[in-house]
C-alpha cells in the first residue's frame, strides 16, 4: 500500500500508484492499482504476456490528485483497494486472477504519462509490502 500525497499530469490515462508484475518488459502480465488522470480510482491488469489490459474504475470523469491504494494477493487472486484518508475503511475496486508459474514478482511504485512528450508527476509517502497470510480456516470438531 502507499499514500499518494500528490499527482500531477496532463493526459487523462496518466496513472499513479502501486504495480506487480512478473517481468520487467513493458508486455509482462501485471495488476495495478492506483490513480488515474480523469478516471478516480482504477485497477488494471493484464493476464498474460501480449494480452490487452483490462480494468474497472471507481469513477469516470473524476480527477483524484492524493489518495490511498492498495494491491493484495493470495495465491493467484489480487485485490485492489482505495481511500481518501487514512482513517477510513478500504474500499475493494475488484478482484481478478492473474496466474503465473513465474518465482519471482517485482512489486513497486508507478508513475506514467501515458505521452512520452508530456510529463507526469507523483510524490508518495508510506510505501509498504506486507506478506500475506492466509485467513484463518476453522475446522470441524
């Protein structure tokens, strides 16, 4: 999770917030979770190498420059999350299954344009990884 304490852009597709993906090229499946330019809040993943991407969306039209996001995963299933403060509940964006042989999973901060002749910038504060548990299960007596 991470603070997005601020967002500045020109396009509205540029984006900001937390990605994790399996490979560092621009195709790599991946799931993100953060701010967009005139979207609000938006998740968006892409299930396999060379696929399109997908995504749901808070608002349309909006423009979030701060906010809280947040990605979770356990096993092959990723959640994304948002809030305005910290003090408020989470609210779930989406969950979507991302499935991946791959060990490894790069997990970091994301800051895009959307136009390489335009800049975009974000500044963030309380960058986290957690590892996930599971919920615990109760089994019959």
């Amino acid at each position: 999770s991470t603070y997005v304490n601020s967002f500045d852009f020109v396009h509205g597709e540029a984006k900001a917030g937390v990605m994790s993906r399996f490979f560092l090229c621009n195709k790599s499946p991946n799931v993100f979770m953060g701010l967009t330019g005139t979207n609000g809040f938006q998740m968006i993943w892409r299930k396999c190498m060379d696929c399109n991407a997908e995504h749901s969306e808070v608002d349309s039209n909006v423009r979030y420059t701060q906010g809280w996001v947040k990605l979770e995963k356990l096993d092959d299933a990723y959640s994304g999350y948002w809030k305005h403060n910290e003090e408020d509940e989470w609210n779930l964006v989406d969950t979507v299954t991302v499935e991946s042989s791959e060990p490894d999973l790069y997990t970091g901060l994301v800051v895009s344009s959307k136009k390489q002749d335009q800049l975009a910038t974000a500044v963030f504060s309380d960058f986290s990884v957690e590892e996930a548990s599971p919920s615990p299960t109760s089994s019959p007596v």
